[in-house]
C-alpha cells in the first residue's frame, strides 16, 4: 500500500465538495435510555400487576432509582448504543442490568426495608427486564437505523476491492450505526460504480474538520514498513480508526489483545473445545429441552395426527446426519415429503435445467415436488424440525450450532469439515437466522465456521432470540 500525502491545503479542497453529516449521537444516547428507562419501568409495573400489586404504589414513588441503571449501564458502555455488534451489547446489557439490580438488593438490604418488598417480584422483575430490555431495543433500532441522525459518520479509505466489499457489508446493516459518507483515495474507475461521495485521500483534512472522526481501513498484504507510515498518517487525522485486515477468514477468529513482551499480539480463543464451555453449553441445552418438553410433546401429537390423515407413510423420518467427530446419526423430523419423493426429484430434474441450478447451488429448490401441502406449512414454520428436541437429549444435537450437514455435503465444506466435526450440530445456528435457504452454500460454511470460532453463551443467546423472529416470519424458509 503506497504512503498517502494527508496534508490538503484550503485551496485544493475547495475543489472537493464536503460530504453532508447529519448524524446524532447525543440524540441516540437519549432515546436508547428512555428506551431502557422505559423496559425497567414497564417489567417492574407489569410483573407487581401479576403478583397482586400491594407494592405498587410505594414501588412507582421509588422512580428514582433508574437512575442507578442508567449510570450502571453507562459505564458498561451501552450507550450511545451504537457500533458494538448485537452479542457484545447483549453481553453488556446483561452485565449492567444484573449489577444494577444487585445494587438495588443491596441497598433494600442495607436500609431493612426487605419486608416491605416481594423477593418473587423482584426476581421476575430482573428476569424479565434481561428480557425486555435488549427487545425494545431492537425494535426501536429497526425503526430509526435508516433515519439520517441515526448512527456516527464514517469515512473508508480505499485499498482494494477488499473495501467495497467491506463498505457493502457496513451498509447493508445500518442498525450498527455506521454511517460511511465518503470513500476516500478510489481511483477514477472506482468512482463511477458508487452512489457514495469520493475523493482522493488527500481531501482526508477537510473531511474530518467537516465532523468525520471516526475512519476505516480495510489493510492489504503489504510491508510491514508501507503499513506502520500509512497508520501513522491515518491515526494523527482521526481519533479513531477501525482497522479491518483484508483477509476476512482472519477476523472470524475470536481474538483478543496479548502484548507479549512489549511486542502487540492476539490471542486466538476456541472456547467450546473446552470442558467447561462444553458443559455450560450441554447444560444450557438440558435445561431448555426439558422445561419445553411438555408443550412439545403435545404439539408432536396433534402434528403426527394431520400428517398420517394427509398421506399415507410414516408420521416421523430419521435423516442421515453428520455429527460431531464425523459419526453419523438420524436426525428425526415429521414427515414433510411423499414416500416416493427421490422418485419424484429424479424426474424434475431432468425435465428442467433451471431446477437443477438451483438444486446444485443450495441443495433445496422453493417449489419442490416432493413436499405434501402440510409439509410447505411444517417447513415454512419449522415445526417440523420439534423431534430433534429427542436428538438434543441424547447428545446428538444442541439447541445451537452449525447446521447438521448430509453426506454429499461434506465436499462443499472442504478444510473446514474438520472444524465442523469438532462440535455438535445444532436444531438452529447462523445459517437459519441469517436468511436459511437464501444463503449459498459458500456463505453457510462462512458462517458454520464462523460459529465454531466465535462461540459463546451471549452467541447462543442471540441466536436463540433472532430465530424467534426467524420462525414468526418464516424469513428463508421454503
């Protein structure tokens, strides 16, 4: 990567039409508290409803303190609630809103007034804020992330096709907060293909006394010398400055900062190869399972019921999976197919080409002939994914993982089938809240292997909640 000249004269820009920033990040910190003001009270009012309310009129004279879970959160860095991915702000929130509470025990302790609340309504309080809290947040971010205050303006700096990838990826997830509003240093060539202002580099000056101070850099290979000018140049313009490495299977490591010795390095974690995450995980997984069995098992009966009255066959089907170290299992589902449905596949495909594309990109097709009426609904709902609930109790599957691969997949994996066969497949992952069958199958071992790299229980947590949404809104699913 060549040095970049930062230095611009008033005269030459001039030449260079400021780029228009309009974003308010004072104005997210508000709204993201009266957002998380508003959680605490409405969980606290709606859970002393439900137990009866003889609190709840000393409780509403007590408004006051949310100001403690507005300092707590504060200083976990929730606000002004942008930037930091969905995991880590679920992670924070967690953390804040428990420490908060655990002040407020403290303080009712401390003061003897223990008597005067209910300890059940105050642990459902808690257990509901933790719940609603990062909710309305997601959908206040829904609805204001495409508005022009919303989020921090950001300038690109131009290294590579690396960076329109990059810049597409940071666009198309405006509820992050970023705001690229000029890409600076493109050639000509590069210019014309984008509706986003640029420039060359040395317009970087005026675009941050134009209020841009927070830039991004996606780094090529380059020496180590080239690399360390072209930083200084960059950090001595904006305060700070996101630095992305060209190569993305990199960042999909979950590192940390490790300055050995005086020397910067990264320490790269695997955590659920560990015993200890293993059994969180497995316990996690446990507990859920047999808190929804009752309810699943009702459901499964009325399910099998319509699908034998539908076509004759049998009620379940045990696909051939792989799983954890390379072993084979049936992963059980309710039958969505006709029996004769490889029969009927063979023959579709060889009437129609573009069937076989598609066949051979996904390995789903959307309008597939083996699939009964019943079997689109199960599909389209997931219900008929409720059996592997058996799977997760005998070990086969978790709750969340990568998703479980057939046989004649195992090919479209490559090097990362070995990173695949290291944990155990899961009902839902990535990949089902991430657009399921809209994804490429190259895009579905990007985020298996992303999955594997980066586990954590605030990971798992997040999934589990956006496939809540993912299943209400059939979003993929075909």
């Amino acid at each position: 990567m060549a040095a970049v000249t930062v230095a611009a004269t008033d005269q030459a820009a001039t030449f260079f039409r400021l780029p228009q920033v309009s974003c308010r990040p004072a104005w997210c910190a508000l709204l993201l508290m009266v957002c998380d003001g508003a959680a605490v009270a409405a969980t606290g009012v709606a859970v002393l409803v439900l137990t009866g309310g003889e609190d709840l009129d000393r409780c509403l004279a007590a408004w006051p303190v949310l100001g403690v879970f507005f300092v707590v959160l504060a200083s976990y860095g929730v606000y002004p609630g942008i930037i930091h991915n969905a995991v880590e702000e679920l992670r924070r929130l967690t953390l804040g809103l428990t420490t908060g509470f655990l002040l407020l025990a403290s303080a009712i302790y401390f003061t003897h007034t223990g008597a005067l609340y209910s300890r059940r309504a105050f642990l459902l309080w808690w257990l509901s804020t933790l719940v609603m809290t990062p909710l309305l947040r997601s959908l206040l971010r829904s609805a204001v992330c495409r508005k022009s205050w919303w989020g921090v303006p950001l300038a690109v700096f131009y290294t590579g096709e690396a960076t329109l990838e990059l810049l597409r990826d940071v666009e198309g997830h405006p509820e992050v907060g970023l705001k690229p509003v000029v890409l600076l240093g493109a050639p000509h060539t590069v210019r014309s293909r984008l509706t986003l202002p640029a420039a060359g580099a040395q317009f970087a000056p005026a675009v941050k006394r134009g209020g841009v101070t927070r830039a991004l850099i996606a780094l090529p290979a380059a020496s180590s010398t080239a690399m360390l000018s072209d930083l200084e140049d960059y950090t001595s313009l904006f305060p700070r400055l996101m630095i992305l490495h060209s190569a993305p299977g990199l960042f999909s490591l979950a590192m940390e900062a490790c300055p050995i010795a005086g020397s910067p390095g990264v320490e790269v974690r695997r955590d659920l190869l560990l015993t200890a995450p293993r059994l969180a995980k497995r316990a996690m997984d446990m507990s859920i399972a047999c808190l929804g069995l009752p309810v699943v098992g009702l459901t499964l009966v009325v399910l099998a019921v319509l699908v034998r009255l539908e076509s004759p066959g049998p009620v379940f089907f045990g696909h051939r999976r792989v799983g954890r170290a390379n072993v084979r299992f049936p992963a059980w589902k309710l039958r969505t197919m006709y029996v004769d449905a490889d029969q009927l596949l063979q023959e579709a495909l060889t009437r129609d080409d573009a069937l076989r594309e598609e066949w051979r990109r996904h390995r789903k097709l959307r309008c597939d002939p083996r699939i009964t009426r019943l079997g689109r609904f199960l599909r389209k709902s997931s219900l008929d994914e409720l059996p592997q609930l058996w799977n997760v109790l005998r070990g086969e599957m978790s709750l969340v993982g990568p998703r479980p691969i057939v046989e004649e997949e195992i090919d479209g994996y490559g090097p990362e089938f070995a990173l695949y066969c290291r944990v155990t497949p899961g009902i839902t992952g990535l990949w089902q809240v991430s657009g399921r069958n809209m994804v490429t199958v190259r895009d579905r071992v990007r985020l298996d292997s992303y999955y594997v790299r980066n586990w954590s229980i605030w990971l798992d947590l997040h999934i589990l909640a956006r496939t809540t949404k993912a299943v209400l809104t059939g979003e993929g699913a075909y």
